[in-house]
C-alpha cells in the first residue's frame, strides 16, 4: 500500500509560481510511473502531468504546457509540480497519484486576480 503526502499549495497571485511536493511512504518508488492531477470545483478531474519511472518520459496537458515542470526524486521518493505563469483558471484541488492507483488527499492551490 503506497500512502501520498502532498504540500505546498496555497494562495498566489496571477503571474506567481507556486512547487507542490508529493511524498511517497509505503511502496516501491521507482516501480511507478507518477502524476498530478486537477479538480476545480464544478469541473472534471483533469490529468495535468506525469512522469515515468525513470523520468525519461512527460506528459503535459495543454492547458499548462510552458508553465508546469513535473520532476522526481527517487532517492527521497518525491515527485515535485513547479507551477510557473500560473492562472486563475489554474484554481484547483492538486492531487499526487502513483501508476493511478493510489492517491494523496490534494492541497488546494488558488490564482487570485
């Protein structure tokens, strides 16, 4: 059982950048290929990164391609969301997941005018 710790979302302004964090405890790290995910209130969760195993591989959707950087650590079985350029529409639960089976609580990231 993999158990996901996000942080580091909160309030920035339009234009600001924000790095969430995910910490991996429970599993092999580096036997899942990892992600982030999106939810806005009223809105579909929307697949917004990923990154394989060994990080040879990203996926971006289009909405955040040219502002967000999906990275990983291995070593310390963290995967990290550096979110520049961000948006209002960029408002959302971020939630952390490992091969889309197991998923973190999200933390809340919020782009004010």
């Amino acid at each position: 059982q993999v158990q996901l710790i996000e942080s580091g979302g909160g309030l920035v302004q339009a234009g600001g950048s924000l790095r969430l964090s995910c910490a991996a405890s429970g599993g092999t790290f580096d036997n899942y290929a990892m992600g982030w995910f999106r939810q806005a209130p009223g809105k579909e969760r929307e697949r917004v990164a990923a990154i394989s195993r060994s990080s040879v591989s990203r996926y971006y959707a289009d909405s955040v391609k040219g502002r967000f950087s999906i990275s990983r650590d291995n070593a310390k079985n963290t995967v990290d969301l550096q979110m520049n350029s961000l948006k209002q529409d960029d408002t959302a639960v971020y939630y952390c997941d490992a091969a889309l089976r197991y998923w973190g609580q999200g933390t809340q990231v919020t782009v004010s005018s």
